[in-house]
C-alpha cells in the first residue's frame, strides 16, 4: 500500500483506563475513529487503516465489528512507537504513514486529506496540520496562558511552509499588539494540531535520532526531535470549516465536551462530506 493510517489505541490510562473503548453517544470511541479512517481510505487508492493495540480488550472488539488491529507491546513509549510497531507486526512499510490518535474522535477528514495532499505535491520528511489564529483567538490563547500554561503548541513556519520551530509558549512573540494588530488583518500566531503523517524512513529513522534531544527534552515536544536532526517538517494550514472540535479525549469531562460538540452540529455524515482527493 502507498498509505496507511495507523490508530494507536492504548488500553490503559490513569485518568480515563479502557478509554478507546469507552461510548461516546451510544459509540465506541476507537470504533468513532475508525469510522474517519475507513472513509479516507475509500477516497484514496492503495490506502489502508489499522487499529495498533496493547490490549486483548480491545483486539476482540476489533475482530468482532471487523475493525483491522495488530498487537503492539505494551511497552511502547508514545503513539509513534507504536505506529512503527504495528508496521512491523504487520511486516509492511508504507510510503506515508498517518498517525491517528485512538482517542480523536473529532478530528476532521479534510484534514487528514489535506496531509496526503501535500504529501503528493511537496517533499516533507513529516506532514502535520495547523490553524491560524485569529486576532481573537491570540487574545484567548494569551489569556488561556495564564491558567494552563503549557496547554496548546505553537509553530513557527517558513516562508516555504515548512517548520522552523514548534514551542509551549506563543510564537512569533508580539512585542507590540496594538501596533500588530493594526498592520496586520489576523495575527502571525499559529497553533499546531496534533496530527502527523511521516514517510516510512523518518518514521523509522526517528527510533535511531539522538535519545536525548535538547530542545525536545526543554520543551517537551518529541516533535523537535526530527527538527534537531535536520529532518522537514511541511506544515499545512486547515481550517475547521465552521465546526468545533477538541483534542484528545482523556478525562470523563472531555468525553462530555465532545458529546456536546456532536449534540450541537451533529454526527459527521460521511455520505456528504467534501474531499478534494489530488490523486
């Protein structure tokens, strides 16, 4: 196959233990999840899904809706490793590899298609998705800040989209806002979305990097680590298309939240949605 998206599913979780497999609005969560990457793969040739676990749970619910899973170890570090594990597992080796984490029940389809788009048009090492902030939204995120400090990435992208930096404090810096935001019709802030694509040898590759990266150890994002080592990162601008969404889903509040995201503009109808597939 030329693309696989790969679903890391972990059954454990000190705040929200079986998670993958808990019902949001009378559905699994992981069966959610797979539900966005079955619908990719039907509107992209030679492209595949599959569901990498550590839990005999839910490789039997996996088999019994006819969800495709491999068994990883439970001793994977991160998603990444074990995106790369079930690769192994199922001894293939993709040109794109799309990891789709098991608790994202929201993330949008488009923007999974637009990470293969850009894949096919612009050499990258890894493809990831951002927003740009509006005026608004920077004042939000500023003002999130001071709560939660380190919730929320920021990246700071090249002229070429690609990236320069990814950081848990606001980049660009805004030295004058006043100024800044009378010069400029939305703000050079970009938060970055959690969401990666990687060609099969960056992927392979990043097991090998330096261990302990500096800038990645600082800030905490395993990201830098590819940054560090001179591997690209192509950045694709997204934009949610009028509908909310939120991260991944690790608390009995989060699972509230989307519940509410889907009781106001409703289920993803997959028989409606618009992709615009570059193959």
């Amino acid at each position: 196959m030329d693309i696989c998206i790969v679903i890391p599913a972990r059954y454990g979780s000190t705040r929200l233990p079986g998670k993958p497999l808990r019902e949001i609005r009378g559905k699994k969560m992981l069966e959610r999840v797979s539900e966005i990457a079955s619908y990719i793969c039907k509107h992209n040739n030679s492209c595949n899904y599959v569901v990498a676990t550590d839990h005999d749970d839910i490789l039997d619910f996996c088999h019994g809706v006819g969800i495709p899973v491999a068994k990883t170890p439970e001793n994977c570090k991160s998603g990444t490793e074990r995106c790369l594990s079930a690769l192994s597992e199922l001894n293939i080796s993709p040109q794109l590899i799309i990891n789709l984490q098991g608790d994202n029940p929201l993330c949008p389809p488009h923007v999974i298609q637009c990470l293969i788009n850009e894949w096919r048009n612009f050499k990258a090492d890894v493809y990831t998705p951002c927003v740009r902030l509006s005026w608004e939204e920077y004042d939000c995120m500023r003002e999130d800040k001071k709560i939660t400090p380190y919730s929320g990435t920021t990246v700071l992208v090249n002229k070429s989209g690609y990236a320069m930096a990814f950081s848990k404090q606001i980049i660009p810096t805004v030295r004058d806002v006043h100024k800044a935001k009378s010069i400029f019709q939305c703000s050079p802030v970009s938060r970055h979305i959690g969401l990666y694509a990687y060609t099969y040898p960056a992927l392979e590759q990043y097991f090998s990097l330096t261990s302990v990266c500096e800038l990645e150890c600082i800030e905490g994002l395993e990201q830098m680590r590819f940054l560090e080592n001179g591997l690209s990162i192509k950045v694709v601008e997204v934009d949610y298309k009028g509908r909310r969404t939120t991260s991944g889903v690790d608390s009995e509040e989060d699972i509230k939240r989307v519940e509410a995201i889907i009781d106001e503009f409703g289920e993803f109808d997959f028989s409606s949605l618009q992709l615009i597939s570059l193959e």
